[in-house]
C-alpha cells in the first residue's frame, strides 16, 4: 500500500507528464484505445497498468520513465479523499447521482431483475457534445455489467463442508 504522501508524488510526477506532453486525457485516450476516464485513473494511480498497454501509453507519453511506468503496474490502493466531495463539479456529480439514484434503481430493478451495476467491470467515459440550443453539453457514460443478486442457499455456500442429514 502506497502512503498518500508517497502517492501524492507520484501523482504529481504522472500530471507532470502529461504537462509536458500538451495533450489533454482524450488525446492520450484516444492514442492508447483507452476511455478518457481510465487514462485519468491511471495517471492519478486509481487503476492498475496492464503490461500489453505500457508500448502505446509510452507512445503517447514519451517522458514516462521506467520507474513510473513500474509503480503505474503495482495494483493502486483505491481511495478518494473526503474532502473532494465539496469541489463543486465533484458535488453536483454526486448531487444527481443521489437525485436520479432512486430512478436509476428502479429502471435497472424492472430492466434487469433485483441486482446492480458492477464498479469493477465497468467502463466510464466523458464527452463533450452540442445540445440543441447549440450550448455545450456533458456527457458522462457509466457502463457496468449487470450482476443479480443471489438467493443465498446454505447448498451453495463453498465454505461450508456438505451435511449429511439423518
């Protein structure tokens, strides 16, 4: 596990990088075949660097040096700071997140059945496109996999050993 103070400097480092290379994270996105979002996660140590993806990302970034490539491949200690929740486009995220949850819920629940969306085998993306009015607009896609929730029966429960009933 990085210390946050540890973290902090890498991540420093990796914005550092993508500083000099001038590009923003849907060029570099768009470079390596990742979403703009994970390319952030990466460079912030949210997600884990995969070996078969280190050639294009060096590509795209070529002051990435080997020591940062090689902390970018440890699994990243997933966190958030608290705080972050009152940055104000964190906050309205958040905001309709917990005013559209419920209808999001129950859309998912009568779509799909009694589960929810994965966060682990999830893709996200943000866009930026031209509403009718011809004002910008954002768009931010979350793209889980369904996973229902289970009937928990004792037969199926792995640490328990068979019981042989009389």
């Amino acid at each position: 596990m990085e210390a946050s103070g540890e973290r902090a400097a890498v991540v420093r480092r990796l914005m550092e990088v993508k500083e000099e290379s001038g590009k923003t994270f849907s060029e570099i996105a768009a470079e390596t075949g990742l979403t703009n979002v994970y390319v952030a996660q990466l460079l912030r140590r949210q997600a884990h660097l995969k070996a078969d993806t280190v050639p294009a990302l060096r590509a795209a970034l070529p002051t990435l040096t080997d020591e940062l490539v090689q902390l970018m491949m440890q699994p990243p200690f997933r966190s958030y700071n608290p705080d972050i929740v009152q940055e104000p486009a964190i906050y309205r995220l958040n905001e309709a997140v917990m005013h559209f949850g419920e209808s999001i819920k129950e859309i998912i629940n009568e779509e799909f059945g009694d589960g929810i969306m994965s966060a682990i085998d999830f893709y996200c993306s943000v866009d930026k496109v031209q509403g009718a009015d011809g004002k910008d607009r954002v768009v931010v896609t979350f793209d889980g996999k369904y996973l229902p929730y289970t009937e928990q029966k004792s037969e199926h429960m792995m640490s328990r050993p068979t019981r042989k009933t009389s």
